[in-house]
C-alpha cells in the first residue's frame, strides 16, 4: 500500500532528500541510504515540522519609532519601546539600542575641528577631496549601519524582527 500525499512528499523530497516508498521511507545522506520505518519516520517529520513552525517569525504590523523633536531638529529617536514588540524585545535592550544610535547621530552631527578643517579643505580644493576622503558625518553613518547589522543578527532577527537602517527611511524613522 503506498500513502499518497503530493504535497508532503514534494516538500520532503524538495527540502530535504526524503523518498517515500510503501510505508518505508528512504534517507539519502552523503550519498549513503538508510531505511526508517513508519513510525520511526512520523514522529522523528512531526519533531522537525514543530521546530521548524515554531521557529518561523509571526507575521506583525510593521513598528516605526518616530524622532524625537524635545532637544529640536536634531536626529534623535524616541526610547520608548511600543507595545507591538514589547513581547519580543525587552525594554532594556530596546533603550540601549536606541540611544546607541542616537550617539551615532549625536557623533555625527557634532562639531569639531576635524569638521572644520575637512569643510576648509573641502573649500580650498572645490569640494574635490571629499571624492578621496570620507567626512566625519559619513564616518558615523557608516559605524550605525554596521551596528545596526550586528544588532540584528545578535538580537532582532533570532526574535522574528529586522530593524530597517533609519537612513534608508530618510531619517524620519526606526522601522521593525
């Protein structure tokens, strides 16, 4: 007797090498078979299926954390965590990444006088040199991106939520 279920068998076949036969059901694994029976087989599919369905991200409205307008037209993001990932992320950890990338802003828009000798340099050379040279504003935006990527790989994405670059957004906002 052989169990017809297409969509089963595409899937086992197509992810993972699986054939099915009669009750029987084939493991090609480095180019050695193996045999496991039925029941073997259900449950050793039905453990991978839950770890699988469980590890996928549920599906959420995407989040935007709005800038924060208290200390002016500064790039500065709320630290309020919202309640749609309150259940993902704590708090604590939201807050510090947030203010982390609110130091980066903070660092690049600073002034300083590397800023005023890179904007002197760039006068005299008729902006020719900010060709061969990065700015320090260009230096922190370069340093969030990175963080951001690491964060996201170290925090965000294992929890089911990617955080979009603010810079991609324009600066208006932090979006999940």
């Amino acid at each position: 007797m052989t169990v017809k279920c297409p969509s089963l068998e595409h899937l086992i076949q197509k992810q993972v090498g699986y054939y099915l036969l009669h009750f029987s059901y084939y493991i090609q694994i480095s180019g050695n078979v193996i045999r496991i029976k039925h029941s073997l087989f259900v449950s050793w599919f039905q453990e991978i299926m839950d770890h699988v369905t469980t590890q996928q991200p549920q599906a959420i409205a995407k989040v935007f954390i709005q800038r924060d307008y208290s200390d002016g037209t500064a790039v500065k993001f709320q630290t309020k965590l919202p309640a749609d990932i309150h259940d993902r992320v704590d708090s604590d950890t939201f807050e510090r990444f947030v203010e982390k990338i609110n130091q980066y802003y903070a660092e690049a828009e600073g002034i300083g006088c590397s800023t005023y000798l890179q904007g002197c340099f760039a006068c005299l050379t008729a902006h020719t040199a900010l060709l061969c040279m990065q700015t320090q504003y260009d230096k922190n935006l370069k340093r969030c991106t990175e963080y951001i990527k690491e964060q996201n790989i170290g925090i965000f994405l294992p929890k089911g939520l990617k955080v979009i670059d603010p810079f991609e957004r324009g600066l208006r906002v932090v979006s999940f």
